[in-house]
C-alpha cells in the first residue's frame, strides 16, 4: 500500500489500515537492532495478532507507533495520519495498555479512574462518574472499586488499565500482552471483552507471545521473529500455510510408530494411545491398511488442521512458547 494522497488525509475518511508502517526500524544505541524494516499493514475493524517470543521486538513497535520512542528509520500512520508527528490528533482516539498500567497504589481503582478521566482534557467533568463506573463493570472491577490499588492482584491490575483505556470511545485498542498475569477465567473474560470490544466497531491492535490466545480471538496475525517480521495476514490463512498433523489412536502405540516411519512418515511421537506425525504425500487409506496388515489396532486415523503453532514451527524453524 501507498502512502495515502493529501486529499485522502485531510478528507475526514477512515482510513482501510488503522495501522501502516513502512522499512520502521529502530537501531537503540551500542547496535542492537530492535526492529528491522518492518512493513506492517492492519484492516480497520479487524482483532490483529501482534506474535513473537519476549524479545522479538513487539514492545518497541508499539512504543514507536504509540509516538513514545521515535524510529532511526521508516514510517508509521496510525489512523492515516504520521506518528509520532500527528500524536495531538490521533492520541485522544486510541486506548493503550502498554507494559501494564501506571496506577497509583494509594487510590482505589475508582480513583484511579476518576484522576486518569480528569487528565483527559476532551472528557466531560459532568458524566466523569458515570463513565468510570460504565469501565469497572466492563472490565468486571464494579465489587472491588473501593479497594486501594496496591491490593490488587496482577490481574486486577491489568483489567483496571484496560478499564482506562476504555474510559472513551475509542478507534483503536493497542494492548500489549493484556492477558499477562491473569488465571484462565481472566484470561477468558478479557478475551471475551476484546470480542466484544471488535463487534462495536473498535479496531484492535494486539501483542502476545501466547499463540492460542491469538488463534483464539484474532481475525489477523503478524509473526515476528528477533526483530523482523516473518508472515502477516488471516489467521485462517496463516494456518492453513502448513501442513497438518497425521493422528493414529491406537492401544499398540509402539507398533504404530515403527509402522509409521517405515511407511515413511516423518516427526512420528507418540504419546499415551496418540501417535502423530507429519502427513506423507501417499493415500491416507494405504496407511490405514498397512497398520491394519500389521495387526495394530486402530481405533481411529485422522488428519488434524494445522494450528498456528505449526505454521509458525514451518515459519521460522523454531518452536513457541505456547504457554507463556
């Protein structure tokens, strides 16, 4: 994509990429490069998947896009217009939650709402409480608004600065890793809040190093590996880039997978009663016979979907971090 025309700017139109970013590299001082001519594109109205391992450079995307580092190269639009140069017009559109929230531990999370809503100086004094309490019952926070912030749990934490960020409508929601510190029913209910978030129209831009929690809520993904980006695109796309998984379930587990690799099956692991492996090119059928031939029992013989995990191992050759 171009760069968007005067008139496309200036026109008052949504742009179709909230986010573009152009060869945007970041070189900090010593050398290390933390992001390498990256070229990143992300639909409006889309749930996008910031992927990579800590350390692959996502916190120094957002921080650049954000206006609060600037790139040694490159360009970044956030909602058309040049970060950080148009930051006074495009900052009051976006919500962040970026390397978890900055509260004031002697305030309740009420409070904390309420001094975050003051700072804002487009935001209505009138309805300030009325909007702060709209933002605890979203992030499900209403029962412990009266607890000082130092008490709260890490995820408690997390919830109440997605709460600030919600405070006003937004355009755009850029969350770094939001389900960090959360159990498995928070981090239910923050990716509940982020589907949620999608249907209303809000455009959200989302980093994590947990690939299930991206197959799980985003519509589109970007892969980043040590600073470069590796795949963009569809999440159902991006899976469908690999190859599945041949799973045998068998009470002979170790007959199968000799069986297996001599039908020249590749990667065979068995685990408990599931054997899998990579799917050879021949008929799934021949290999079901000559299991059957064997004398192995199986019980069933199915070609699972490539997950986003294997599109990534596909990618760049290195396993994932999965779960955190």
């Amino acid at each position: 994509m171009g760069e968007p025309s005067a008139t496309e700017q200036d026109s008052g139109e949504a742009p179709a990429h909230v986010i573009a970013t152009r060869g945007l590299t970041k070189r900090y001082r010593g050398g290390q490069l933390a992001v390498d001519g990256l070229d990143l594109t992300v639909p409006a109205g889309s749930v996008f998947g910031f992927l990579g391992p800590n350390g692959s450079g996502k916190t120094t995307t957002i921080r650049m896009l954000m206006g609060l580092i600037e790139p040694t190269s490159g360009t970044a639009r956030v909602l058309g217009r040049p970060m950080p140069r148009a930051g006074r017009t495009v900052l009051p559109q976006v919500g962040a939650l970026i390397e978890g929230p900055a509260l004031y531990g002697f305030l309740s999370g009420r409070d904390n709402l309420l001094r975050y809503d003051a700072a804002d100086p487009t935001a209505d004094p009138r309805t300030r409480r009325t909007r702060v309490a709209a933002a605890l019952d979203r992030v499900g926070l209403t029962a412990a608004a009266g607890k000082k912030a130092r008490a709260y749990s890490l995820g408690m934490k997390q919830r109440l600065g997605l709460a600030a960020a919600l405070l006003q409508p937004r355009r755009l929601l850029v969350l770094d890793e939001p389900t960090n510190g959360l159990d498995p029913q928070g981090m239910r209910e923050i990716r509940a809040l982020i589907r949620e978030l999608a249907s209303d129209g809000t455009t959200v831009f989302l980093s994590s190093h947990l690939l299930d929690e991206i197959e799980q809520v985003c519509t589109h993904a970007a892969v980043m590996a040590q600073g470069r980006l590796i795949t963009q695109g569809e999440v159902a796309d991006l899976a469908a880039g690999a190859r599945g998984r041949l799973v045998v379930t068998t009470p002979d587990p170790g007959e199968a997978a000799r069986l297996l690799k001599e039908q020249g099956v590749g990667d065979v692991t068995a685990d408990g009663d599931r054997v899998t492996g990579e799917p050879p090119e021949r008929d799934l059928a021949e290999i079901n016979a000559a299991l059957v031939t064997a004398g192995v029992r199986v019980r069933g013989l199915t070609l699972e979907r490539a997950s986003l995990e294997d599109a990534f191992v596909a990618l760049t050759g290195e396993g994932f971090d999965v779960a955190g």
